[in-house]
C-alpha cells in the first residue's frame, strides 16, 4: 500500500498550514491558558508547557499528520488500514470524541458571536456583565447563536477543502493581527509590566510541584488539537510531497504563540486594571473569565470599547475556524463510507444542531460533556500512540515522516517518544483526572448521575466502547471497499 494522491487537495502549502493552525487555535487559547497560567505558578506553568509541547503535542502531530498522509481517509477508515480491521473501533473513539465536543463547541462559538455583537452594539459598555450573562446562558438565544455558529461554520465545509481553505486565509492571518494589537495595547497600559513578571519570571522551586507539570501536559493535549483526529483529516488532503515534521512543529510553535499573546493580553490587562482581580480569576473558570471579567476590565481600559469589540472578535474567529475543522473530521467519515460531502455535512450539520441543544439549553449538560469528552482526548492519543506502535514505529518514520517530501527528518528520539513517553502521559493523565474527581465530590465520585465525577465518565465512555467494538466489523466494512491503492 502507498500514498495516493487525494481527489481534493488544498491548493498550498500555506493553506494547509493555515487551515491546521485554524484548527489548534481555538478558544482554548485564548481564555483557558491564561486561567491555567494564573492558577498554577505563571511563569513556573510555561516552563512546563513549553516542555510538553516536544514531548506531547508534537509527536502525535507526527503520527496524525503521517496517519493521514499514508491513508487518505478520515479517521476510521486509517485506523483500519494502517492498523488493521480488529482497530477500526480505536478510530471510531476518535471520531466520536471530537464529534461529541462539536456538538458543544458550537455552543460556545455561538456564546463568542452574541457577545461580539453585544461589544459591537454597546450593549456590555457600562453594564453588569454577571446579569448579562445569566440572562444569555441557557436562554433560547443561546439555542440561537449555537445555530448560526453551526450554519456558518457548515456552509463553509459544505464548499469543499478550497473552501474551508480560503476561509482559512482569510480568518487566520487576521487573528493573529488581532491578538498581537489586543496584546501590544495590554502592555502599554501603566502596571502591565507586573503581568509580565507574573508570566516570564519562574519559580524554579515550584517546579518540583507535580501539579503544574499535570496541568502544563492537560493544557497541551486541549490547546494544540493533539490526538483528536483533527489533524489526520486535513491530512488527507495534502500534497503527497509535504514535509510532516515541519508541518508539525510549525502548527505547535505557532499555536502556542497565539497561547502566550493571548496569556499576554489577559494578564497584563488585569495586573495593569485591576490587580486584585489576579487572584480572583482563578475561579472564575473559562466561561467567567472570558464572559464576566474581561468586560469588566476593558470597561476600565481609555478606548476599552473598541478593544472588547477586536477581542471577541478574535474570539470568534478562533472558535469558528476550530468548528470548521470538527464538522469537517465528522463528515470525512460519512463520505469515506459512501457519502457525497453534501449529503455528509447535511447530515453532520442537523446531527449538531440537535445534540449541541442540551448544553445550549443547560451549563449543567454542558459542563458534563465538556468533562465526559475532554478526558476522552487524552484516551484518543493513547489510540494514536499505540496505533502507530502497532503499525510499526520506526517503519512509519522510514516510510512516512521522513519519506517524500521530507526536509526535516526525525530521529530515533521520535520512536522512542511515541513507544514509551506518549503512553505513560496518556495513562497517567487520565488516571489523575478521574482522581481529581474525589476532590470535587468524595461522596458522588463513582455516581454516573454526578455531572462532573469519575462514574459519569466511566459510563458513557464504557457506552460508547461497547457500542464501537459491537459495530466494529460494521466499521471496517464500510471503509474497506474503498481502501487507497
């Protein structure tokens, strides 16, 4: 079996680039990273995350970018090919945690381009944030943004690969003019320079804390996309002379690079406006930082309104290019089994808009599935890592990673991140998650109906395994007919 040459392509090199990148760079940037850089030690938490960036995010952009490249099919259908037919359910798990997380990711893009109108409008300028957003979240309006971020982002998948990668061009170069503005501005403000302390001055002894190295890994596997599938689907459609570990190192360098401006901007806005706010963010959580507290402080900042109106903008942008992405793996798998792309993302476009309205309708919903899932991700770059164990390692860096189109070729040191750190990471990540779960609620810590405890995850992942290697034979079928020559 070899590399073929797909039906669609993107055009460039740099559309392919930027399509990737528009993939990483989701919300995740923009306000979890700066929560986590504030909970977990500043400038101590990026030393660990600049560490797992090589020893996590970049060699599973590796496996996903050569899965991709060698099988030409979405997720299920490289599974089955490159590790065999018995594997094709590893590949459904991967497809099913990223479409799960679509289903309410787009609910929070919707919550980004209600409150980039509300900037726009004035609505946010003087008023109380906390009340606004009580009033929005879990409102029929909320169902609403959650549609029309779910039909902008189909119509574009809906074009074809030129035009998600148009769109690409267009949304990515300017968000990263946006958060660069957002960012210069934060630090022109008089305080700012003790935000950036806060981030570039490590405490070497807190280093020794196990729990900022956990989180710096968490915040790795979430932020960069990772082990999500995500970056195999765009895979199968690059040009069979494309370079997969540059391409790799290219989407990590420059996702986190947006990660730290973004951590730039939030941090010295909030030292600068209001440093007792430092401390008070931390729990916040994602959705109170971004909704609640930034409104507050631009509201605080001379020409604040028009910087709120760039910053949810960039926000948005961010949360629609990373939706693109996942409606695109979802229907990359309809139309490996037969699908035309039309009848594929009209089928995964009413598939989200029917299962994102619970967390739409319920922070509740929304905040078990942000749990069920988010842990699941880690499990699927477990997947990868023994996927490519299984296919073979170092036959998969001879005849892929370092095979045509190569200029970068990776050592042995890639062989022996995927057989032996990647797994560990995986098990070990997962494990303290579901422990972290008794912290929350030693009582209901194994209750499937506890919204955020360890049963609830080991049901309905226990569910959906079940389900995937009962269809498992169903799965292969369906790709198997139309395997790459």
């Amino acid at each position: 079996m070899s590399t073929s040459q797909p039906k669609e392509q993107f055009a460039t090199r740099w559309g392919l680039i930027l399509a990737t990148l528009g993939m990483a760079v989701g919300t995740g940037n923009i306000w979890r990273f700066p929560r986590m850089v504030a909970t977990h030690g500043g400038g101590s938490f990026l030393v660990a995350w600049a560490c797992f960036l090589l020893l996590w995010s970049v060699p599973l952009m590796i496996i996903e970018f050569a899965f991709g490249k060698r099988a030409r099919k979405g997720n299920v259908g490289a599974f089955v090919d490159l590790v065999g037919e018995r594997f094709a359910w590893a590949g459904g798990w991967v497809a099913l945690c990223a479409t799960a997380i679509m289903f309410y990711y787009s609910v929070v893009a919707g919550w980004c381009l209600r409150y980039l109108a509300a900037a726009a409008t004035g609505e946010l300028v003087g008023g109380d944030p906390q009340a606004f957003w009580e009033a929005f979240s879990g409102s029929g309006v909320a169902v609403g943004t959650h549609a029309l971020a779910l039909a902008l982002s189909v119509s574009v998948v809906w074009l074809g690969v030129r035009g998600i990668e148009r769109v690409a061009k267009l949304l990515i170069p300017t968000l990263f003019v946006l958060v660069v503005i957002l960012a210069l501005r934060a630090v022109t403000l008089p305080g700012a320079e003790r935000g950036l302390a806060f981030l570039f001055t490590p405490d070497w002894a807190r280093l020794a804390d196990v729990g900022i190295w956990l989180h710096a890994l968490t915040q790795n596997a979430w932020d960069t996309g990772a082990g999500w599938g995500l970056i195999l689907t765009y895979a199968t459609y690059m040009k069979v002379r494309e370079d997969v570990p540059l391409n790799a190192f290219l989407i990590g360098f420059g996702n986190n690079s947006v990660s730290l401006l973004a951590g730039i901007m939030v941090l010295c806005t909030v030292f600068a406006l209001n440093p007792g706010a430092s401390e008070q963010i931390v729990g916040a959580g994602n959705e109170g930082l971004t909704f609640i507290w930034m409104p507050q402080l631009f509201d605080l900042m001379p020409g604040g309104s028009v910087f709120m109106i760039l910053f949810f903008l960039a926000l948005s942008f961010a949360a629609i290019t990373s939706l693109i992405s996942m409606i695109e793996l979802a229907a990359r798998i309809l139309m490996d089994a037969g699908l035309s792309r039309r009848r594929a993302v009209g089928m995964v476009g009413g598939a989200g808009l029917v299962f994102g309205i619970p967390s739409a309708l319920s922070m509740e919903v929304f905040a078990n599935q942000d749990w069920v899932w988010g842990v699941g991700l880690i499990l699927s770059g477990l997947l990868f890592a023994l996927g490519a164990r299984r296919f073979g390692i170092d036959r998969l860096r001879r005849e892929v990673v370092n095979g045509e189109g190569c200029d970068l070729p990776v050592g042995r040191w890639w062989s022996f991140l995927v057989a032996v750190v990647l797994p560990v990471e995986a098990v070990v990540l997962v494990v303290w998650w579901l422990w972290q779960a008794q912290g929350w609620d030693p009582e209901g810590w194994l209750n499937p109906l506890n919204p955020t405890s360890a049963g609830t995850v080991l049901v309905q992942w226990a569910i959906a395994l079940v389900a995937l290697v009962a269809l498992n034979r169903w799965l292969a079928r369906n790709t198997r007919a139309r395997r790459s020559p």
